[in-house]
C-alpha cells in the first residue's frame, strides 16, 4: 500500500491524501453547481506509519481560523 501512496501523481505533482468525504462534497457541489472547499487537518503520516494522538487542539485551531478568515 504505502508504494502506491508514494508513487501516486497527477501531471508531476505528488497526491498524498486520501480523505474520502471530500470527493463526495466535491462531486454533490458540482452536480449542484456549488463551489465548495474543505479544510483537513493532518493527523497520520500513513507512508511513515506515524499517527497523531491528540488532535482534537489543531482541529479546533483550524475551525477558529477558518471562521475568522469567513468572517473578516
């Protein structure tokens, strides 16, 4: 599995998260004519088996940051 993550491209440039929701955000947006974004946290480094434990800090970090740049 992990030469598939580290040897995946597209046009030249490396693709290296897989977060599935997204893909489905992103296909109901279009099909809808929505523009969508999505904000991910990065909590695991499959390719170097490492995982965060305590993540709950930067997603709440990401989510203050998000609001304030919708907001201002």
């Amino acid at each position: 599995m992990n030469e598939l993550l580290t040897s995946f491209d597209l046009n030249g440039t490396k693709i290296t998260n897989f977060e599935m929701e997204t893909s489905a955000l992103y296909g109901l947006g279009k099909m809808l004519g929505h523009n969508c974004l999505t904000v991910c946290v990065i909590i695991a480094n499959r390719v170097r088996k490492e995982f965060t434990n305590d993540y709950d800090k930067s997603v709440e970090s990401l989510i203050q940051k998000a609001l304030e740049r919708l907001t201002t």
